[in-house]
C-alpha cells in the first residue's frame, strides 16, 4: 500500500488496491529505495474504500528510522514476525520491546545474556514464560514486572526467588530492579542481592548492558559462590550486545568483583530462533586464573532457552 500523504507530525495516508486492514494492526514502512529496507512501524487509525475502488488506510507512526525519512511512494506492508523474515535485518531500532504475542523472539530485546554472566534490564510480557535447561523459571505477572526461581534450589535444600521491576523504559534507555533472596544449602544463611541494571542503545548494532550487584546479606567463604550472581556478593558488570544481520547476538565485556577483588569478564555467542535461544559462553571471576574452575577461574557453559 502505498504512501500517499503526510498529514501531520505523526500521522500518514496510504491507499492501495489492498485488503482491507484492521484498525490496531500494525504494518511496517518499507523504503522506495531497497538499501533502507524496513525504516518504521505504524497502527492502523482507520481504513475506508475510496470512490475508484483504492482502500484508504490512515495510520499512526509509532516508530521511525533516525536515518531514513518517509516519503511518497514508500510502502506499508504486513510483516509475519512470527518466524524469519528476510526483510527485517537486524538492527538495534527494529527491536520489538512491547506487543510480545505471536512475536519471534528473534526480534526481541535480550532477557538475560546467561546463567554465568547475569540477566539484562528487560522485563517478560505479562503471562510470558522463560525457562533455561538449568531450570531456571521466570514469569511475566504483568508488563514490567516479573518473578522467578532456580527450581533445582527448591529440591536441593536452597530455595530461592527474585521479582524483578522494570523502573523506567525510554527510546534508547530501559532502568530496571531486582531484589533476590538464595539459602545457601548446608547452612542457615540466606544470601539477599539487589541489583540495578541499565540497558542503553548505543548505536545501529549495539546494545550495553550494565549491572550492579550489591549484597544485603554476605556469606563468609565468598569464594565458593562468586562464580553465581545471585548468591551474595557484590559486583558491577558492563558488557556489549551485537545484532548480527540475522538477529544472532555477541556477547562482551568486564566484570568486577568487590569482595575479592577480582576484574573478570565473559564472551558468548547466542543462536535464536523463533521460542528457542542457543548459547555458548566462556566467563571468569578472575582473568589471572587460567584455569577451568567455577570459584574462581573459568566457566565454559552450553545454554539453552525457552520463551513462550
């Protein structure tokens, strides 16, 4: 369907000899030159058949490329992002942050980076499940606000929990909390964490992830658990997300530890398909340590993902 008219600031005229669309349907504005390919999204305000017989669509702009302007003879189109879609090449503006149903995941910011190297600022939808081959469970209760538990823990003698809080969400820029509480097995301590993190879009292809971890509640032997960012010490972590074209990610970056002392850091690479996440991931508390060791020096995972 084709652009005929900017009407306002935010509001667009396309008419085409198309299918009625639906007002709240959301297309996608494809560019007139093929380089720009996908450049926005609109919703759908209201649809009428014309006299010569064109179907007139009115829509909202709800989001637009910072590169690209919008111009006569651009194209509204329906995109099925239920699964791969060609067209809708991997970049940091085209992530899909909110309407999460019937949605690849493909498409859609990070939840976590990984079991050993921590969880990113975004929050589940409301009714959305995550759960890792760990048996990590979390659940959106509502947008912005999600629980979640370790289910081995609860068998094995540490039952544990954490409720997450999406505080802010801008264009750029998602702010969110979280307050954790672990028993520590053998013994009568309970380790409670609470963490800030901070998304920020820092270009086409990047995301940075900051996450800082301070401990209400420490345990004595710290070794024995900083390989694990929920057990009870602190520690502040910046690290990278790179889109690649097909919306696999590259994971980077140092990490911190305040109560040994340590600079460590991780990399990992993750496949995503449309409800299923891959990833390999190399992380250590300490880059001294050249080792394989889950205290203190290396950590190699194999991870896998559920969002459904």
């Amino acid at each position: 369907m084709p652009i005929e008219e900017v009407l306002d600031a935010e509001t667009l005229r396309a008419a085409g000899f198309n299918a009625t669309p639906a007002p709240g349907q959301v297309l996608a504005i494809r560019s007139s030159d093929e380089r720009a390919g996908i450049i926005g999204f609109v919703e759908v305000k209201s649809s009428r058949i014309r006299p010569d017989g064109k179907v007139e669509a009115t829509v909202r702009v709800l989001r637009l490329s910072r590169h690209y302007l919008v111009r006569p003879r651009d194209h509204l189109m329906q995109l099925d992002l239920r699964t791969s879609q060609p067209l809708y090449s991997g970049h940091t503006e085209l992530l899909v942050r909110d309407r999460w149903e019937n949605i690849s995941t493909r498409y859609r910011a990070l939840f976590t980076q990984g079991f050993s190297i921590g969880e990113t600022a975004q929050t589940l939808g409301r009714n959305e499940v995550f759960l890792s081959i760990y048996g990590y469970l979390s659940y959106g209760l509502q947008d912005g606000l999600t629980v979640g538990s370790l289910v081995p823990g609860l068998l094995l003698d540490s039952p544990n929990g954490n409720i997450k809080w999406r505080v802010y969400e801008g264009v750029a820029d998602t702010v969110s909390v979280s307050t954790s509480l672990t028993k520590i097995r053998n013994s009568s301590s309970t380790a409670v964490n609470l963490t800030v993190y901070w998304d920020s879009i820092t270009s086409d292809k990047m995301v940075s992830h900051t996450l800082a971890t301070f401990a209400v509640a420490t345990l004595e032997n710290v070794e024995d658990t900083v390989a694990i960012k929920t057990a009870g010490t602190s520690s502040l972590q910046t690290g990278y997300e790179l889109l690649m074209s097909n919306w696999d990610r590259v994971l980077f970056g140092p990490s911190y530890n305040f109560e040994t002392k340590t600079l460590g850091g991780y990399i990992a690479y993750m496949r995503i398909w449309d409800r299923f996440h891959l990833s390999g991931s190399l992380s250590t508390v300490d880059v001294r340590e050249l080792k394989l060791d889950p205290k203190t020096g290396y950590v190699a995972l194999i991870e896998a993902y559920w969002r459904f």
